[in-house]
C-alpha cells in the first residue's frame, strides 16, 4: 500500500497489536480510510454494471 493523505492511519498500521491499541475514534477512522481504499481498488465496469478488481493492483500469478 502506498502512503497518501485519504489514508493517514491506514498507512501507519503495520501490525495486529499497532489495531488493538486504538481507541473508538481511530478504529472508526481506520474503518473509514478502509472504506475509501477499497472503493479506490475496484471499479465499476460501465457496460455491466459489475464491479470488477484493477488488474494492474492484482498480484502476479504463482508459477506463471
């Protein structure tokens, strides 16, 4: 993930322990910042209707 400023908390997160330290108001910020970066990773297909993954975000195939 690259840093950005939508995402200020998501990028500084780097653990399961750095989550569980959060308060309220970070945990709903963090899901927030999810949310965002979420909608950023996938598009809407404008013929379908259908949402569908950007590949140059997807991960090389294994073996090939």
């Amino acid at each position: 993930m690259f840093p950005n400023d939508k995402t200020p908390l998501l990028d500084k997160i780097k653990t399961p322990a750095e989550l569980r330290q959060l308060d309220r108001n970070s945990l709903r910020q963090l899901a927030d910042e999810l949310r965002k970066e979420t909608i950023s990773a996938v598009r809407q297909d404008q013929d379908t209707g259908r949402i569908a993954s950007i590949r140059s975000q997807q991960p090389p195939a294994i073996g090939g």
